[in-house]
C-alpha cells in the first residue's frame, strides 16, 4: 500500500466516526421539561381495528370501481376515500 492510499483510508474513517459521533442528539439538560413537540397530541382519536380498516378499504375499492376509475385518477380517489372514512360518494 502506498502511503497516500493509507492516509485517505484514515482520513475516511475518521470522516465516517465524526459524522456519527455529530449526528447523536445531545443529552437534555437537567431539570427542564422536554421540548413540547415530543409530546403526544392530548385529544387523540382511538385507533382502528384492522377489520374496520379492511371495511374502510373495500368500501372504497367498491366505490372506485362503480366510478370506473383506472391509473393516478384511481390512486388518489382511493388515497382521499379511505381518509374520509369510506364515505366519499
């Protein structure tokens, strides 16, 4: 090995060490609050079964077919359908 090809292969790893050691979070300080933004939304909606999901998904996979929507058109029906909860005719 030549001696630039042994510099470039530490200079690489220190690259790659430093690059980790900077993208840790810095440990909170002691005594304050957690920033705000960590913290869950206090009124959150319950979650879904996965069977009601399921109901959600094929009520709208219905309803796109009943339209006779094919390609992105589709997509996004489908995409805005199940985010109003299957109802969307």
């Amino acid at each position: 090995m030549t001696r630039s090809s042994v510099v470039a292969a530490a200079l690489l790893v220190f690259a790659l060490g430093a690059g980790a050691a900077w993208a840790e979070d810095p440990p909170p300080a002691s005594g304050s609050p957690p920033p705000a933004a960590s913290q869950p939304p206090a009124t959150t909606a319950p979650a879904m079964s996965a069977s009601e999901k399921a109901a959600i998904a094929k009520s709208c996979i219905d309803q796109a077919n009943a339209k006779e929507l094919h390609g992105k058109k589709r997509k996004k029906f489908k995409k805005a359908c199940r985010k109003a909860g299957g109802h969307m005719e």
